[in-house]
C-alpha cells in the first residue's frame, strides 16, 4: 500500500480559466520558429556550437556546459539557425530555430538500458541533451552526471494555479510506456530509490501501478505538488547529500529516447487563463520552444485590455511577449489581466465581494470556504516595499519543516552557517512563490532564494 501524507499548510488560489480536455482532442500546434534558452537551465554556462544558417536535426547540440563539457542543450526541432542572440556583454540569451515541415531526427540507435552501466546511461542522456531536463538539490541547479545521487524524487501531478493535469499528459500518445521505461533508467542511476510522488486522486495505471520505484500518495492545498515539499515529507536533504528531481512528463523524455532512438521534447501544453476565450481553453500537443504567437492570438480581439503572457503559471512562470516562446520545463501557458488601466473606487475600502482573499480582509474570505468561485485576478502587485515584515505571514503557506522568514534574512546577510542550518539545501525559488504572493512587503523572495542559491554554489564549489 502506498503511503499517504497529508499536507495542511498551503493556499489553493482558484483562477478563472482552467484548460478543459472536452474542448479539444489535444489539438496539434506547431509553428515555424523555436527557441532554447540556456538560462532556463540554472547552473548551465553556455557555449555555442552551432551559427545563424547551419542546419541542424532534433538532437543536434546547441551549446554545451563551460564547466561540464558533456552536458549539452540540443534542438528540439530539425531546421535551420534562425539567429544567436546575445546580451550585454555578450551573455548568451537564446538560439532560434526556423523548423522544417517535417520534422527529422538525429537517430542514437537503438539502446538496451539493461545492458548498459550507469556511467553509459548519464554519457548518453548528456549528449542527447536530456540530461539537462534533470535538476538536484542542493541549489536547485542541473544535475552533474560524475554524481551518484541519494535518491531521485519525480513528482506525478502539479498543484499550482491553473495547473494541467499529468494525468492527461502522460495519457496521451504512448507516453505511459516511456514513462514507465523512463522510471526503469532512473532506477539504474541512483544508489538509493526513486520516489514517485502522486496526487490522492490519481486514477492512471501508468502512476499508481508504477514499477521500480516507492509511490508517495499526498493530497493537500499547494505547494504540495512541489518536489521539495515532497522530499522535505519524505527524506530531507542532509549537508553533504545530493538527490535528483524531475517531473514526470520530463521523465517520459528519458523513455521516448530508449523506445524511439530520437530525442522527442514535445509537450501536451495546457492554455489556460481568464483572458483566454473559452474555445481556446484546451490542451495542445506542441514541441518544447515553440513560438506561442498564434495559440494566443485570439485572446487579445476578445479582451481589449493589456494582457500578460505568462509561460508556466501565474505564481512561478516567465513573463513573455505575445509573440513569445514556451520555456523548456513549462507545460502551461497562462493569459492574465495586466491590471495597469484598473481603479478600484475607494481602493480597499470598498467590500471587495469579487475579491481574491486569504484572510478576513473581504467577504469573500468566507465565499471561498463555502464555493468554489473562480477568481479573475490581475497582474498588479497593490502596493510597494514595505520595512516590515508580518510574522508567521510566509509561515502559514509553507509546509516545509523549515522557517522561511530567518532563512531568507540569512540569504540576505549572506550567513552561510545559518542558511545551512535553516535548510538551504532543500529549497528551491518555486517553494517560496505562495510566500512571495501573500507577502504584504512585496518582497521578490523567488529571485532572492535564486541568488542566494547561487551564490552559495560559487563559494561551496
């Protein structure tokens, strides 16, 4: 029998949008241009290999890790380099790809994983450029294949706003056998276990009936889809220790390379978001880095309003144009109110009866416990810096044995005992994206964890 943990603390935070599987069949998307962008991958130095008019396939390495050769980033898409672009001092932004009609595939031949070392297995993955879809704790950077981890946790569902489901994901296709054979890999590469971490409610044989692994069933508010919440419930990370993460629809990347021969990165992606017509809420089956101008073209004619793009979700995803790119680890596509031409008459004073709240301060504190009203909530932040912070504030959503508050004043002071001590190496920006959002001071505690992270890398490494 599975184990089950309960998680208490949180916020569930229920926006208007959610992408409806009955609207469409997992409409197939493409779109001429792509995109990989290295600072999707922390801790990844980039070095291009290829420039603007060389043609390439998917597979075929972009850049490669300054400081770890092996690891590559290659094209999701066969084509043709668009352009490299760069930024002040010539930092390396992005790399775009003009696709090919027809996609074509740089073929690894076909690979048996239990004849092959764990050694052959990282080798593999690093020159496919998989590899760099597996992160580690500590620092939540990419995993280093000289490393042999702990344990390796995956996470089964997502539990952010608007999030899809993995369920409907790894349904799709024949994901569930790659999933599965992705699972058997990692098992071969971790001197411990691999944690499967499922939502209560799972109901797909490919993730309760998981094999080479221990599934941990969690039900919860979020961030319980998190996989540092996961860890910290189920085996913390300890000074010296280093464990392996992944989701599961990234895991069905490592299955589709040893079943296909081929590096597939696409992605079952999930639009979603109150400014998204209703028609448009669905499931489209797409390729990681793909140009999203024409899935969201529509929502800006029905709207009227300054809209925000976001890839990824509302609490954690990357800001981009309308005719932006979906980032590597995202599955969700979000549309939100800017927010910028509203003016609410009397400001806070006023009821707020169509008002998101996590405390008493309107009356739909109330409405929300007893319904399960969808808020329309814009991108403003309603207000500035505070010098304060509230106490118990960022406590009461983070479910994690760890105190947020003192953890991050010891990012700030850079105080490497006490950041050890509160449990740096557990975290990652993403578990403090609830703290941020009730956070009455307006703190940027996502992009101070980041920089404290990295920071601490450096001077540890």
């Amino acid at each position: 029998m599975a184990t089950i943990i309960k998680i208490r603390k949180g916020l569930n935070i229920n926006l208007e949008g959610k992408a409806e599987r009955s609207l469409s069949d997992f409409v197939s998307y493409e779109s001429e241009l792509h995109a990989v962008f290295p600072d999707d991958f922390p801790g990844f130095v980039p070095k291009v290999s290829v420039k603007p008019g060389d043609r390439v396939l998917a597979g075929t390495p972009l850049m490669y890790d300054k400081n770890r050769p092996e690891i590559k980033l290659t094209s999701p898409v066969s084509g043709t380099i668009e352009a490299v672009n760069r930024g002040e001092k010539r930092k390396l932004l992005s790399v775009f790809i003009k696709a090919d009609k027809e996609n074509k595939y740089q073929n690894f031949g076909k690979k048996d994983p239990g004849s092959m070392t764990p050694e052959e297995i990282k080798s593999l993955l690093a020159e496919t450029g998989i590899f760099a879809f597996i992160r580690q704790r500590p620092y939540d950077i990419i995993a280093n294949p000289q490393d042999t981890p702990r344990d390796i946790f995956v996470t089964g569902f997502c539990s952010a706003p608007l999030a899809p489901d993995f369920e409907i994901q790894l349904g799709a296709t024949d994901k569930p056998d790659a999933f599965q054979t992705g699972l058997n890999v990692l098992a071969m590469l971790t001197s411990g276990k691999v944690y499967l971490g499922i939502h209560n409610t799972a109901k797909l044989p490919c993730l309760k009936e998981a094999k080479n692994v221990e599934i941990v069933t969690f039900e919860g508010p979020h961030p319980v889809g998190n996989v540092s919440v996961q860890i910290n419930h189920i085996k913390p990370v300890n000074k010296g220790e280093i464990v392996w993460t992944m989701n599961a629809s990234d895991v069905s990347f490592i299955g589709r390379l040893f079943l296909d021969e081929n590096v597939i990165l696409d992605r079952l992606v999930a639009l979603t978001g109150s400014e998204v017509p209703k028609s448009d809420r669905a499931y489209y089956y797409t390729t990681a880095g793909v140009c999203l101008e024409n899935m969201v073209k529509n929502c800006a004619e029905q709207s009227h309003k300054r809209l925000r793009y976001i890839s990824g979700n509302v609490l954690t995803g990357t800001q981009i144009p309308s005719n932006g790119f979906l980032h590597a680890f995202d599955n969700q596509v979000t549309v939100i109110p800017e927010g910028d031409e509203t003016h609410d008459f009397l400001g806070w004073i006023a009821p707020g009866f169509d008002k998101f709240s996590m405390n008493r301060s309107f009356p739909t504190f109330a409405i929300q416990a007893l319904t399960k009203k969808a808020y329309k909530i814009d991108a403003r932040i309603k207000g500035g810096p505070r010098a304060i912070i509230m106490s118990n504030e960022w406590d009461k959503v983070f479910p994690m044995d760890i105190h947020p508050e003192f953890l991050v004043r010891a990012i700030l002071t850079k105080d490497i005992e006490k950041m050890e001590d509160l449990g740096i190496y557990e975290v990652a920006p993403e578990d403090f994206a609830l703290c941020e959002f009730v956070d009455m001071s307006k703190m940027e505690l996502q992009a101070i964890v980041r920089q404290g992270l990295n920071w601490l890398y450096k001077e540890l490494s």
